[in-house]
C-alpha cells in the first residue's frame, strides 16, 4: 500500500514537473518571439505603405531606392514570394501598387497565422505548420484554410 502511494506521489510529481516545463516553455515563446514577430509585422506595414506612396509618380526615384533598401532588409532573401515582392518595387510601376500591398497582406497573414501556430503547444502537435498562400493563388473574398490537421502516422 505504501508503495502504491509513493509510486501515485512521484508520477503526479513527474506529470506537474512536465506540465510546468511545458508551460514555461510556452510563456518565452510567447514573451520573445512572437514579440518580435510582432514588430517585424509593424515595421513590415510602416515600410510596405511608404513604398506604396513612393510608387507614385511625383515621388523621385531616389526615394523609392531607400525603401526598397529597408524592405529587403526585412524579408528572406531565399524565399521567392518575397524576391517578388522586391521585384515590384525595383519595377516602380504605380499600375502595380495594388498587387504590391495584397502580397505584403498575404505575407503578414501568414506570418501572423505562423505566429499563433508556434505559440501553442497543441497547435503544434495537432496541426501543420500554416502554408503561405501564393499571390496568383489568392483569390479576393475567398478565406484560406491555414488549420491543417496532421493526419495520423
């Protein structure tokens, strides 16, 4: 009998030492990541909206350069959709302005849904990581599914 207490007493010690390590891996995920992954998001807006002023004619050129200095600076330099993002910019085409802030739109978005994805412990266990919907794949009005349960092994 005493055995069976001490063995209860020692998994409930294990379990409440694991609960506990989870949950505080938890809180410096959500206190330092996702903060700064949040003012990425920010910085993200502030230069994305400049940009797109700047793509206005009467802004000189020289302007335009600054800012699209900054934006590579913030985006992966490896990943295609961001070189297409800097690829609008270098074209300094106003007709494009549009197309220019619906892929920052959709790049934020997936980079909020990553966020939220990370800073849950069951969100990653339960679910794939959420995909980055691809602009030619975007279709206005029409939600994407960024929830994608993992199917079973």
């Amino acid at each position: 009998m005493l055995t069976t207490i001490l063995t209860a007493a020692a998994i409930a010690a294990l379990v409440s030492a694991l609960v506990s390590l989870l949950n505080s891996e938890r809180q410096i995920a959500a206190q330092n990541v996702i903060q700064e992954r949040k003012e990425w998001r920010n910085k993200i807006r502030l230069l994305a909206f400049a940009v797109h002023k700047a793509l206005v004619p009467e802004v000189h050129a020289s302007t335009l350069n600054v800012l699209q200095a900054k934006l590579s600076l913030l985006i992966n330099p490896h990943d295609v959709m961001d070189e297409e993002i800097l690829q609008i910019v270098a074209a300094c085409d106003p007709a494009r302005a549009d197309e220019f802030t619906r892929r920052i739109a959709l790049l934020l978005k997936h980079d909020w849904e990553r966020a939220k994805h990370e800073s849950s412990i069951w969100r990653s266990l339960l679910q794939k990581t959420p995909e980055r919907v691809a602009y030619k794949n975007y279709k206005p009005g029409v939600p994407h599914d960024y929830h994608v349960w993992r199917e079973p092994d």
